[in-house]
C-alpha cells in the first residue's frame, strides 16, 4: 500500500482550503459592502450635520432680528406716549390742571 506523501494531496483537505478561501473572499466582500454602507451612512450624516448647522445659523439671526425690531417699537412707543403726554400738556390751559378745556 502506498503512503500518503505517494498518493498526492488529500482531498479533504483540498475541498477543506477551497471552502476556507470561499468563505474567506465572502467575508471580504462582505467587509468592503460594509464599508461602503458606512462611508455613504457618514456622508449622508454630513450633509445633515451641515444642514443642521445652517438652520441654526438662519434661526440664530431670525431672533436677532427679531429682537431687534422689538426694541425698536418699543422705543417707538414710548416716543408716541411722549408726544401724547405733550399733545395733553398744550391742550390744557394754563392755571387749573383740572379745568376741562375751553370750547372756542
């Protein structure tokens, strides 16, 4: 009977590297799908994140803005209530405050 070195290579164990570099080249494949599913996951978070900032941005001014034309009116307002008050003044006449304004 001839030895095992005399017959040539197993052939369990060859059907045994083919299914191990099979399987080895799947997890590859695999692994690169993986990573290109990752690297499009992170740009889409980009653009996101970039979005994100720019709203922020533009809400940021809004309320600027927004505070800004507040204290305008505001300071509007209380140059209307001075007028009033000097409109009151120079419609009431001389001596008594409390006399009703005369009818000419």
């Amino acid at each position: 009977m001839a030895s095992r070195d005399e017959m040539g290579p197993n052939p369990d164990l060859s059907n045994e590297m083919d299914s191990s570099k099979a399987g080895e080249e799947e997890l590859v494949e695999e692994y690169e799908n993986l990573d290109s599913a990752l690297d499009e996951i992170d740009s889409c978070l980009s653009a996101m994140e970039s979005k994100n900032d720019n709203l922020v941005a533009q809400l940021r001014e809004l309320l600027q803005d927004s505070r800004e034309t507040r204290r305008e009116m505001e300071a509007l307002r209380e140059e209307d209530k001075g007028k009033d008050a000097e409109e009151d003044k120079k419609d009431d006449p001389p001596g008594d405050p409390k006399a009703p304004p005369s009818s000419s």
